[in-house]
C-alpha cells in the first residue's frame, strides 16, 4: 500500500562550494566558482577562456613579423625564409 499523509521534505541545507559554467555566443566560456565559507557575496574566482580559432597556415603565416614570415619563391614552388627571400628580390 502507499504511504498516507504529506511527503517527506529534503531539509538538507544547500551546497556551501559549488561552480557555475556559462557559455557566450562566440564560444567563449566562463567558469564561476563560488564558496559560501569564504565570501557570501559572489564567486572567488572567474575563470575566462576565449573560443577555440582555427587558423589556416598562410593565417598564422600572415600574423608573424616580416623577419619570422615564409615567402614563396615562384621560380621553385617552395617556400623560403626572409633573408633568401630578399637575396632573390622577392619581396
């Protein structure tokens, strides 16, 4: 038979540490953690990651400095270094 009369309640109290994760819509997220024993009001620590980019190679190639960058050579169909690239008049 069924148990008669009100339900029990869960009286235990609520968690003391616990994280909250959320998510931006660039992809980007933020993991807030918060422990009540040490500061009442808001989180102790906000952890922030920026989105995951993929780059293509001529992307990266394109960020780095001139001196660190790889430049075709058009006679072989390689790629070669700032200072062959500019011995052979290619930049």
């Amino acid at each position: 038979m069924a148990s008669r009369g009100r339900p029990k309640t869960d009286d235990s109290p609520p968690p003391r540490k616990y994280t909250r994760v959320f998510t931006n819509n660039d992809g980007s997220t933020e993991t807030w953690h918060y422990d009540l024993d040490k500061f009442a009001n808001g989180p102790i620590k906000v952890e922030m990651t920026s989105p995951v980019i993929k780059e293509t190679w001529e992307e990266q190639n394109a960020r780095k400095s001139k001196t660190q960058r790889k430049y075709f050579n058009p006679a072989n169909n390689k790629w070669i270094g700032y200072g062959r690239a500019k011995q052979l008049g290619v930049i």
